[in-house]
C-alpha cells in the first residue's frame, strides 16, 4: 500500500521528502515541492473545487516553514470558511510541542485565531468544542487530505479516504487512534478449549457469552481487550465479534450482509471515541455501534449487519448454565499479558476519557454501564428514541417490562448481573423462581435460555431473545444524544 496519493497528485510533481517528530516518534509528514510556472502556489482544479482552496495547499502549510508555508496560508485565508478549522486542527494536534515542529504548530494555532476571532491559544481541546459547535460544512477534500495526512502515520489510512469519498459522518470527529491499520491485530479463528481445559479461568473473571444454533463460546474480557475483534465461526455461522474497549461495548455481527461476505479489521481510527473498523473488500469504514459503512464506497448503500444477542456475565455463571460452552484458549498467537485486569487497567480504573467526545451527560458517570437499545432503520422519535437502561437499575430491578420500538421487552437479571432481553409480547413476568426460570401473572413457569423464555409446559411457547449489549454511558450517549435514559 503507498501513501503517496492518486497518479492526478503526482503528475503535478509533488515530491514528500520531509520529516518530522511527534512525541519523539519520527514519521514522514512531507515537504511538498511544486513548479507549476512563475505561479507556483496557483494550483489547478477540477471545477467543482474552484470555490475552495487547493486541498494541498493545506498540507504545504503543515509541512513547510519560510515563506512557503506561510504563502500557502495566506491562499487558504483568501478563501477561509469556518468548516476548514477542522483540517487545521487535524494538523496542529500532529505537531503540537514538544519537538523540532513546534514553530509550525504554533503558526497553525496564530492563523485560526486570525481567520476565527476565537481566542483558545494552543488549548487544542478548546478549539475541538469550539469546531463541533459550528455547523459542518467541510472542504469537499476533507477525507482526502485526512487520508493523505495520516498516511505519513500508516500507508494504509490512504486508502480509507480516496479523493471524493462518501462520508456520512463528521470528518473531524474522526481522529487517530494511535496504533496503525491492524496495529491491534483482530484474532481470527481463535483457538478454543472445553470446559476443563480452562484452568486459567476463575469463577469471577469477566466473559462476553454468545450462542449461536445452539453452539455456546465464551469470550473472555482478559483476552478480547487486548484484540477488539475476533473473526469466528460459531453454529455454522461467520461471525465478526466487535469489542470497543474505550466505549466499553462487546457486538456480534454476523459477517454477510445483503448476500455478501466481508472480513473485517480494526482501522486505527475512532469516531466519537468508538472504533471504526473496515473492510478488506471495498476499505469502507463502518460504525461498530450500529453495523454501517459510514465512509467509503459502501457508505449510504443500506448495508446493515446482523446483530446477535451477547451477554456480559462471568465465568463461574457461564460455565453452570452453559456446561458444553467452548473458550478461547491464551494460546492466540500473539504475546500479551492475559491476566486478568491488565489490558486497560489504567483506563478500566478511573472515569477518565481517553479521546474527546462532543457531548457528554452527567446523570451518570463517564463509564457506568448501561443496557442499550437502538431501533433499527425506523423514525427516532418519542418512544422510539435510543434507549439506555442503567445495569445498577436493573440490579435492583431483575425482572424489568419496557416498551420499545413497538414491542413489550422484558429484561431478566441474574444474580451476576447478567441481562438478558426477550420480547414478552402479551405475557406479564412477576418473579424470578431462580437462577434458570420466571414466572408469569398466572404461576406458569418459563425457563430462561440464550435463544428464548420457554413455557416449562410446553416448549413450542416461547418469547424470543432480542440482541442488546451493554455499554459505558459517555459512549453510548456520544453516538445517540436523544438517548432515553433509564436509571
């Protein structure tokens, strides 16, 4: 993969020869040399772009010092709009002090109070509140240039943003996540053992459990957060397990979607503080909350993938209710350390954040989990809001009737903490006669399994299982505002 941009851009003879150091990591960011006549900076066009300046002329004003490139910002200034703070932005947080680049950073930084009138100085987060606060009207070659400029991090992250990319998101709520294409590598086809050979496992560590035709796996916290992504097959059927350690959410997504099979990989960059990931076959990008391709070629297509239900509980409550269960071995092919509690011990351990997110909620801390519900391509409105449950609240309320999205829910609670969502239909639930069954207004008995509540009476009654998946709350509330919240 190269990074040097489309054949268009090298025939106008831009050479990338410069490099500079970020946080003591060297990396090449580029001085672009051009000779285009006795007009060097006047860059041709196609004519859609003529109302904006050259998107190059950007990244000129990020590499080079000297006259050029402050000749470079003058041009960007001779057509300033509110909406290219973002790329500058994007620019100055890679050369933010301390280094040899600081004097550029800090022109970049002069040059936004120049052209805004704001006064936020080198307070990147500031200037980030403030970019999000205006209306998005970004330089059509935003996502070129944000590919061009992170290249220089990974060669890869040019191919998610070719020139004239569909986004539907805010490109500058796109940010690096600090790590590479892949640099947290996805397990694929994980090794996994049977009930006693896992003896690495305690009772009380963290496992995502997941069911699929009958055939059960454990997923454990120690080993996920380290990969964020398992590819895997479970039931006969393809699965891309998504974990989003920052926002705190584990999802199953089945891997074909409209007929087609995609293999997934983690792209090093975040929206909103939450994973993207992409694929291989088109370099889309996708929203892991919702199961999209929000840039690239796929981006507004009406792809969806299939969500599978999940469930965060331990070890000790899986293995009981789950005696066949599978596991993922520690044997991944990767060298880590899977004790319990050390992937993330210092982000897991505060109410932190480690990326900025442009709405936050104080009715609950930062990373108290939440059950969460989305509606699925209906109108959002009124109860069909994005609905949040506090698993505090449903600790005390183990057996808990909502309505939503037009159905009659009723979320069941182990002692463990485990939530399990099923649609109730017409049947009111009242109690929990212990950890395997509920029973309903008229005494009858419902044994709780992955799939359904089953009529003890007759198996053929059943309530079928919804997927939901827990979540920290900034997370969740970042990505749906109009969240109702339950706690």
């Amino acid at each position: 993969m190269s990074g040097g941009g489309p054949s268009g851009v090298r025939s106008q003879q831009l050479v990338v020869r410069r490099k500079v150091r970020r946080q003591g990591a060297s990396f090449a960011v580029g001085l672009l040399v051009l000779s285009l006549g006795p007009a060097p900076w006047s860059l041709a066009q196609p004519a859609a772009l003529t109302e904006h300046p050259d998107i190059r002329l950007f990244l000129v004003a990020g590499t080079a010092e000297g006259p050029i490139g402050r000749d470079a910002l003058g041009q960007i200034g001779e057509q300033w709009r509110a909406g290219y703070a973002g790329i500058i932005w994007d620019m100055a947080r890679a050369l933010r002090p301390p280094g040899p680049q600081m004097f550029r950073f800090f022109s970049l930084v002069d040059f936004l109070q120049q052209q805004t009138g704001e006064q936020h100085g080198a307070d990147l987060a500031r200037w980030k509140e403030w970019i999000w606060e205006q209306p998005y009207d970004p330089h059509p070659d935003y996502g070129f240039f944000k590919g061009q400029w992170y290249s220089q991090l990974d060669p890869g992250f040019a191919e998610f943003f070719p020139r004239a990319v569909t986004s539907l998101i805010r490109l500058d709520e796109v940010e690096w996540g600090g790590v590479g294409v892949n640099g947290i590598p996805p397990l694929e086809y994980p090794m996994h053992l049977e009930v006693g050979e896992a003896g690495y496992l305690a009772d009380d560590h963290i496992v995502f459990g997941i069911t699929v035709e009958g055939e059960a796996r454990a997923y454990p916290k120690r080993i996920l957060a380290w990969h964020e992504m398992a590819l895997d097959r479970l039931g006969g059927v393809e699965l891309t397990i998504v974990y989003c350690t920052l926002c705190g959410t584990v999802i199953p997504f089945e891997s074909v979607a409209d007929g087609r099979r995609f293999t997934f990989g983690t792209s090093g960059l975040l929206y909103r503080s939450n994973k993207l990931m992409f694929d291989h076959e088109t370099r889309s990008l996708w929203n892991t909350f919702e199961g999209v391709p929000v840039v690239g070629a796929l981006a507004g297509g009406g792809l969806r993938l299939t969500h599978r239900a999940v469930v965060t509980t331990t070890w000790g409550e899986w293995r009981r209710t789950h005696p066949e269960t599978t596991v993922l071995s520690l044997e991944t092919g990767h060298r880590r350390d899977y004790s319990e509690g050390a992937a993330y011990r210092d982000y897991f351990g505060t109410d932190g954040l480690m990326f900025q997110v442009a709405k936050r909620d104080d009715r609950l801390p930062n990373k108290a989990e939440v059950l969460v519900f989305r509606p699925d391509g209906s109108a959002q409105t009124g109860a069909n809001l994005p609905l949040a449950i506090a698993a505090s609240f449903l600790q005390r309320n183990r057996l808990f009737h909502q309505e939503f999205g037009g159905r009659r829910l009723v979320v069941v609670t182990s002692v463990q903490g485990a939530n399990r969502v099923y649609d109730a239909q017409d049947v009111q639930f009242v109690r929990q006669l212990d950890d395997a069954q509920v029973a309903d207004q008229s005494g009858r008995a419902w044994r709780i399994t992955e799939d359904a509540l089953v009529l003890d009476d007759d198996s053929g009654v059943r309530r079928v299982r919804v997927p939901a998946q827990r979540a920290f709350w900034f997370g969740w509330y970042a990505q749906f505002p109009d969240t109702r919240l339950i706690h």
